[in-house]
C-alpha cells in the first residue's frame, strides 16, 4: 500500500525538516516547499493527501497559496492546515475565508502534527464513504 503524501510548505528550513522528520517517523511520504510557487508545482507533481501551509511566506503568502490550490477542483477537497507562530482568532477566520481546514501554531511538536493528519485524513476518509 502506498504511503500517504503529506506537502509541508514553510519559509523556515527549521520548520520544513521538523515536519519531514516527525511525519515520516508517522510513516508518511513527505513533499517540502519553501513558498507558495514553489508549493503549487510540488501540488501538482505530487497530488498530497493533505498540506500544512505557513501564513507568512515572501513572494506568495499562505492565505493566497490556500486559496489557488482550493480553486482547482482536482485539490479542492484536499485538507489544508495553516502553520503559523501568532495564534491569533482573526488568522484562524482569515484561513477559513480561504478553505483552509484548521490551523496549528508553531512550534508544534510531533504527537501535534501527526494528530492532525491523522485527525484530517479520517475526516476525509469519512467524506468520501458517505
């Protein structure tokens, strides 16, 4: 059975291989970006089960990378879970705006991050039973 393709898509070298350390200890394939345009060819080469996306990105930040990718209906059921240092209420409404599916707050530690996917990718599961 193939693993499940997670993209972790964050400025911060520190963050991105935190993430792909505590995620493939999860036993997921991990996909990294380090912006948005970078994140969107990663989405279309890789199709992930799921995307942990920064807010603050240069060049693309994470509000407009969550909104392009959840414009494509091959991506738009994707979960989206935005990353971001500042665990602010009008952050998670703004993520929200865009599609994003939640939104956990760095630094995270591993049992936080793998709940997550697991949390999302169960809820995803049950969608597409139904």
């Amino acid at each position: 059975m193939p693993k499940t393709r997670v993209l972790v898509i964050d400025d911060s070298n520190t963050i991105r291989r935190s993430a792909e350390i505590f995620l493939k200890q999860g036993g997921y394939d991990v996909f990294l970006a380090e912006d948005g345009f970078d994140a969107l060819s990663k989405v279309n080469d890789h199709a992930p089960a799921l995307i942990f996306c920064d807010i603050l990105m240069p060049r693309l930040d994470g509000y407009q990378t969550c909104a392009i990718i959840k414009r494509n209906s091959r991506y738009a059921d994707v979960p989206v879970i935005m990353l971001s240092s500042k665990d602010g209420l009008f952050d998670k409404a703004r993520g929200r705006m865009v599609g994003s599916q939640d939104y956990l707050t760095k630094p995270f530690t591993k049992d936080q991050l793998l709940e997550a996917v697991r949390l999302h990718l169960k809820e995803d599961a049950v969608v597409s039973q139904n």
